[in-house]
C-alpha cells in the first residue's frame, strides 16, 4: 500500500477529523475518542501499523489530549519512492471529569506500559488495561505530578 | 515441584543499573516474570517544563550516562523542528561525527558490561580499553568524558580542534585491528557460544508487537534503522548499510544481537571516515536560534539502543509546554516475561545483558 492512498482512506472514515501532512512520512489527524478502539484495530489490522511508538498525555487545562504515535516498520507502507518508515500521529481528546479511554494494550504490547505511564504520571484511565499500576511513582504516591496543578511541596525556584 | 517468585534486584550484578526483576521459578526453569522500574526516577520531563528550550541539554545528556550525546541531539532535533531552525552543514558533518563515536563508544561500554556477566571478566577490560580511546576522541572538541553537551540548538558548540581527524583515523585503524582480535576471542569461542546461542529468543514481528526497537530488532532480520528510515542529519548522503543477523528465519538469540553490535562498530568506523572525506567548511553555528516557541513537532532518532522520540509542545513562551520521552529501553525491558519464559535462571544475565540495559534513559 502507497502512503497517499492511506490518506484518502482515512478521509472515508467517520470520526477522523483535521487530516494533515506534518512530513513526506507523517500524518497527523483526530479521532474521535467513542470510536478509538476499533479504529486502532482497524490501523494495525489493515495499515500494517505493527508498531506502538509512544502514547502522550497532554494536560491542557482543562482539559486532556492523548497523542498516539504508530509506526509501520516492516515497510508494507511504501513513501513514495523513498525508503522512509510511515508514521501516523493519532490525537484524541479527553475531558478532564472522565479521563478514561479504551486500552491499546492487547493490541500493541509496547503500549503496555505507555499506558501505565500516562496512568502513573497523568491520571488517565485506561479501561481494559490488565495492569494498571503505578510504573515510576512508588505505590502509595498521592496525585499525578504531570498535571499541571499538580502542588509542589518544597519551595520551587525560578531560573 | 513448588513453584516460587526470585526477586533479582535492585542490588544485584545482572541489573546493569537499579532495578528488579521478579522471576517466577519452578524448579531452574523461568515461569513468569515481573519487572519493576523507577529507582532512578529523575522526572525529567517535568524538571523540563520549568527550564528554557536551551536549558534542558544538560538533563539530556544525563538521561543516558552511556551515551548522552545520542539523547541530546533527540533533544536538540525535536527542539529545531519545532523552531524551524537550519543547521549549516558543517554543523551536520560534525554531529555525525559525534553521533557515531557515541555509537562506538555506546557499544563497547555494553560489551564489556555482557562479557562479565557471562563470567568473561578479561572481556570487560578489553572493550573498556578501546573504550577510552573513544572517550579520548569525543573529550576533545567537548571538553568531557562523559556528559558532553557538545550538541546545542542550531549547531554545535564549537568547530573540531586542529588534528583531530588524524587522531581519529589512527584511532580507527587500530580500532579495526582490535575488531579482528576480538572475533577469534568471542565469536570463535565455544564457551561464549555455548552460553549465548538459541538463548533468549524472540521473532521479528513479535518484536514489533512488544516495541522492541534498535539493534535488537536487526537482530531478527529486519532491516530496519531510522537513520535510513526517517533520516536526520547527512546519513542520505553517505554510503552505509544497515547490519542485520539473524540466529534462524526471522528470530534472534543472544548471539545475533551481539553479532549485530559489532557489525554496527564496523559500519560506525565506515561512516566517521566517509563524514572527513565529504565535510565542506563553513559555520558551525545557526545564525539565528529563536528562543520561544509555539506548535508541536516530534523527531525520531536511531539511539544505541534502539527507537527514541522526542515530543515537544510549546506554548509560545520559552519553556516547553509538554515534552515527552520515548526510551527504546523502557517498552523492552517490559516486554521481558516474553522472552525470559522457559530458559532456565542461569540464562537471565545472558538473555538481559544482550538487550542492552540503561536504566537512565527508562526512567526518566
């Protein structure tokens, strides 16, 4: 499959908003957080997007944004002539009273523990995760220091 | 017989840094495992939401204490694309330069640190002996021996010194001897064989699957290297190729990843000489480095050990808004359950010492 074609796939799909190109490899889109699962599915099944490259949370406050990277690295997905790796960037939008959205771990493994991570550091909640503890924090940590009101108990300095 | 949990770690010579690893036994034989991370946790990407754009090379360089160069150009790369800055090319030449000797030096440090977990001490002080070389090499335009803050936003800190690329061409020449020698110490050895083959298996798509990147997936076969893939600095424009191995059709063992990392100092040393062959003169500095920034923009680079991201959001002002790390190491040493199950305990320091370990970069 072209890289180009892909793009007039993703147009078909419902849900999938503000496609755009970032580089000669790299799309970037919306998704709608209702459907996200199946789409993934539909994204490694059928785009051979075999890769989980990073899962991000961002805190924009107020409200949350994740942003999913996935990579092709079989080279199924051609770049036109070139040799380059596709890459898609997924971003789906979380309202901060239910940060909660469905696990892409059974799909990728490599997602696994992003997830965990964007638990830990974050507060999002993965549903469907088989594992969602706290990866980096100790056990017993109160709050999510990524967030951004996330209080600092020592005296913070200005650089 | 009774099955029961080991725990390896934090103290324990196989870790390669502080973490544990829970390993469900029964009998010799491997059942499960559990890793647990976060005895090194710095919170580096929110020490970085406090410090400017230019600031934050120096928590980059010590995200990796094995190789700090490799992260800070991740750094240093995200940061220029999403300023929109242009490197001269010079400067690029340069990096490579860099980059590679990092990649040599990256390299020799995990082979001497596999060697001794095997119980192969004197392997440890040969590779750490041309180690030293190499950090001979890179203290010289940098000033350092190991966090070397030479990459900065839109170039680098300052042009190579007077001989340097005699030194290194002397360096690189006895280096290959060294390479040679090592063949018939290593690779011709029964013993060191004995330990490392059709131990640690994994295959190429399953790799994909659990997020192993980097040497480790070459070692499956699949060519794939993001300095070829999604390619930075002049690799384009330099003749190199990408090493793989393989143990059988489409998996690796612990002998394929170590043949991989060797092949890939040879192909290293191939691409340092080239880069002084074709370097042009010129700056080695942007002229014009912004200090703000707004938007989003991510760049993937080829790190030792495989697949690092950086993700960066800015927010007009002059720190990030948001910055993300993607360390190849941290999904790999998740996915371990998967490949330690079913060898036996004494193969854990084989199989997790050929992966290539650093808990810097994992976490964070």
């Amino acid at each position: 499959m072209n890289f180009k074609d892909l793009q007039k796939l993703l147009k078909a799909n419902e849900g999938v908003t503000n496609i755009s190109t970032l580089r000669e490899n790299v799309i970037k889109f919306d998704l709608d957080k209702s459907i996200s699962k199946e789409f993934f599915k539909k994204l490694k099944e059928e785009y051979y997007f075999e890769h989980c490259s990073l899962i991000t949370a961002i805190d924009n406050q107020p409200d949350f944004e994740l942003v999913y990277h996935l990579s092709c690295l079989s080279g199924e997905l051609s770049v036109g002539n070139t040799k380059m790796a596709a890459m898609v960037e997924v971003h789906i939008h979380l309202t901060r009273d239910s940060p909660s959205i469905d696990s892409v771990s059974d799909l990728w493994f490599g997602a696994n523990w992003h997830e965990r991570e964007a638990f830990d550091l974050m507060g999002i909640y993965f549903i469907g995760h088989p594992d969602l503890r706290r990866v980096l924090l100790p056990e017993g940590f109160a709050g999510h220091p990524l967030r951004k009101d996330y209080v600092y108990e020592i005296h913070e300095e200005e650089w | 017989m009774a099955e029961m949990w080991i725990s390896m770690g934090p103290q324990h010579p196989m870790t390669h840094g502080l973490w544990t690893l829970k390993v469900k036994v029964d009998g010799e034989t491997i059942v499960d495992a559990d890793p647990e991370l976060g005895y090194l946790h710095r919170s580096v990407e929110k020490m970085g939401e406090r410090r400017k754009y230019f600031m934050n090379t120096t928590l980059t360089d010590r995200l990796c204490y094995a190789s700090s160069t490799t992260w800070t150009h991740s750094y240093v790369v995200a940061v220029e694309e999403l300023m929109e800055v242009e490197v001269p090319t010079r400067a690029q030449y340069i990096r490579t330069v860099m980059l590679e000797l990092q990649r040599l030096a990256s390299h020799l440090m995990w082979a001497g640190a596999y060697m001794p977990d095997l119980g192969h001490i004197t392997g440890a002080l040969y590779f750490w002996r041309d180690r030293e070389l190499f950090l001979n090499l890179l203290e010289l335009p940098s000033g350092s021996r190991l966090l070397y803050n030479y990459i900065r936003i839109g170039g680098v800190k300052r042009d190579l010194p007077d001989g340097f690329q005699e030194k290194t061409e002397r360096i690189l020449t006895l280096f290959e001897q060294r390479l040679d020698e090592y063949a018939d110490l290593f690779e011709n050895s029964k013993i060191f064989r004995m330990r490392t083959e059709d131990v640690g298996k994994f295959t190429g798509s399953q790799a994909m699957n659990l997020g192993i990147t980097g040497p480790n997936l070459r070692g499956c076969g699949v060519k794939h290297d993001l300095r070829r893939d999604d390619t930075y600095e002049i690799y384009e424009e330099i003749d190199w190729d990408i090493c793989t191995r393989e143990a059988g059709p489409g998996y690796s063992d612990c002998f394929s990843r170590y043949m991989v990392r060797i092949d890939e100092m040879r192909e290293s040393v191939k691409i340092i000489r080239e880069c002084f062959k074709k370097m042009p003169k010129g700056p080695t500095m942007s002229s014009r480095v912004p200090v703000r920034a707004s938007g989003e923009a991510f760049r993937r680079t080829e790190d030792s050990r495989g697949e690092a991201l950086m993700y960066l959001v800015g927010d007009g002002s002059d720190r990030p808004y948001r910055w993300k790390i993607k360390s190849p190491m941290f999904t790999t040493i998740s996915a371990c359950p998967y490949y330690l199950k079913g060898y036996k305990l004494a193969d854990i320091p084989a199989i997790m010492g050929s992966i290539d370990i650093c808990i810097g970069e994992t976490d964070k």
